[in-house]
C-alpha cells in the first residue's frame, strides 16, 4: 500500500503540475520536458533496475539472441517505450517559420532515450536605427524585426540519466531564449541553472552552441560551449568552420562565453551537428570525420534541406556497415533565403 501511494503522489504532481503550466501558458517545450521527467521518475519508482530471465537453451539455439525479460523487466521496457515517444515528441516540435530562412533537424538516438537535443526560439523585437544622415541633422526610426534562436546539444552519457538532463538542459535553454537574444548570454545563464542540477549526478556537462539569426539583416550571432564547431557551407561551395571559445555546461559557475556576428547571404547553408556524426566509425575503426560530413553537405547543395539531411544519415550509416550506433546522432540544417 506505501509503494501504490507513493506512485499515486507523484502521479498527481504530474497532473496538477501539467495542469498549473498550462494555466499559466507555459512554453509548449517546457510542458514536454516535464511530462518526459515525470514519466521517467516514475519509470524508476515503480520498476527500478529490470532483471534478466535466462533462457536455457539460448547458446545452442543462436549465441546472438537475447534472453527472454520477466515481467518486470518488459513492464520497465514499456514504460521506456513511453519515454522514448515522449522525447521523440519533444524533437519533433515544428522550427519557427520566416520567409528569411529555412531549417531542417533529424536526430536518431543509439538507445531508446538519448542525450542529444535541439530546440528553437522566436523572439519580436524592435530597436531605433539611425537613418542616413543629412547635414547637421540626425534621425532615427524604429525597425521591428523577429530574431529566431536555433540551439543543439549533446549531454554527457547515455540512457536515462542522459535523457531527464537532455529534457532540462533544452527546456531551460528554449525559455531563456525567449527573453534574451544573444547568445553568450544565454548560455551563460543556461550554465548556472544547469550546474545546480548536475553538480552532485553522474552526468558531467553538456556541450552546446547556440546561433541567433536576423533573417531581414542576414546576420547570425554565435556561441558555444565545448561543442563541435557550426559551419556554413557557402552557395559557391567554399566551407567556412566558425570557432568560438566557450567550456562545457554545468561544469563550473560564473562562466563567459565568446560571441561572434556573422554576416550571412543568400544560399548560406549553416551547419550544426553533434559528435555521434563525426565520429561514427567503419569496422576498420576509421571515423567518418568533419571532412567527410562537409563533403557530403557540399555534394547536396542543389537538393532541398529535407533531401541533403537524408543523405548525410544514409552517408554515415552506409560508411558505418550499418552497424548499431553506439551515440546519438543530430544535425540541424538552416538555409539563409
């Protein structure tokens, strides 16, 4: 009776908590991660580790099969089923539109949840720009411009602890993003809020990078934090590799990240990927690497976005053997209109 109420208590956290952000209209992504924590935590009140029921004649039968799970352990194996549609919904999430840009995301997890993420923002804002001067005479106007945020990140490990910090870090990186513009200062934020929660786990740090675009001005502003570095592959087929300084989220408090202005034009096509990409591996144990991953972007740049994405997964799983992937793999695609 003790365990049955206390699966009840956090069964009503979850629907009154639901319920209270809703009330309050809450950022949608906000409302998706808490549903993925919720489900997770009691995932692991109810079923903690599963266990593995062997099955006698499993060696003499095929030495590759699995042993059947016990109840327990398929009743855990559903509830991870759940996690992953959850997380799986939480990515799938349509980017801002502007007729200024263009965005295309795919990630596949290695396990049934992951620590790999990518969430967007779009923000209205208006500043005074000074009109071109006359004698004498100074004038200004007000321009009102959306701003749309693209981040990625990856969290340190796998399963899910990954996945409970994946939903945190995209959460409080998608609400920040909705008040603050630049980036460096973004993450700034997201490191401290992260920290608090990750100090005393397993998990390490998260890595990410965080681009700001002005799709009317044709210009990004980016930062990272310990990830690979974002590249545009440009509409004459020239690669340029745009490195900021910046260390990992959640790793120390009080730190400062480098932002850089980019001007961008028409056909740019902006590059950002996690390292289950780049470091894929052939079964010689040779990784497909940035080169690889930039030729095959250069390659697609007469295809659509939905089309070069395709080929860059079938690229990396073709170079793999098709053998099972051992990290997550991401990539977010965004093309300057």
């Amino acid at each position: 009776m003790k365990f049955n109420i206390r699966m009840l208590s956090y069964l009503c956290m979850y629907v009154f908590g639901t319920t209270a952000l809703l009330a309050q209209r809450a950022n949608p992504v906000i409302i998706a991660c808490f549903g993925l924590i919720s489900v997770i935590t009691v995932m692991l009140l109810r079923f903690g580790r599963p266990t593995i029921s062997p099955s006698p004649d499993a060696a003499s039968v095929d030495a590759q099969a699995q042993s059947p799970l016990t109840p327990r352990g398929e009743a855990m194996q559903k509830e991870l089923d759940m996690a992953h549609r959850v997380q799986q919904a939480l990515l799938s999430g349509e980017p801002p539109r502007h007729s200024g840009l263009k965005i295309a995301r795919r990630c596949d997890s290695a396990n049934s949840v992951g620590g790999d993420f990518y969430c967007f923002a779009s923000q209205l804002f208006s500043e005074l720009q000074e009109k071109p001067r006359r004698t004498g005479i100074a004038s200004y106007v007000g321009v009102h411009e959306e701003c749309i945020g693209v981040s990625i990140g990856d969290v340190a490990g796998h399963g899910v602890s990954s996945a409970l910090v994946m939903a945190l870090s995209s959460g409080l990186i998608s609400e920040i993003a909705h008040s603050e513009r630049r980036p460096s200062v973004i993450l700034a934020k997201a490191n401290n809020h992260i920290l608090k929660h990750i100090e005393n786990s397993q998990i390490s740090y998260v890595t990410c990078a965080f681009a700001t675009f002005f799709p009317t001005q044709r210009k990004m502003l980016l930062s990272t934090a310990g990830h690979p570095s974002v590249f545009i592959v440009h509409a004459d087929r020239r690669v340029t590799t745009l490195a900021t300084k910046g260390v990992f989220l959640g790793m120390f408090s009080g730190e400062t990240y480098e932002e850089k202005a980019i001007d961008l034009a028409v056909g740019d096509r902006i590059v950002f990927y996690t390292d289950g990409l780049s470091e894929t591996r052939n079964p010689s144990g040779e990784e497909f690497g940035v080169a690889r991953l930039e030729a095959a972007l250069v390659s697609q740049l007469d295809n659509g976005l939905d089309e070069a994405l395709a080929f860059v997964f079938d690229d990396v799983m073709a170079f793999s053997g098709a053998s099972p992937s051992k990290d997550d793999r991401t990539l977010v695609l965004v093309e300057i209109c």
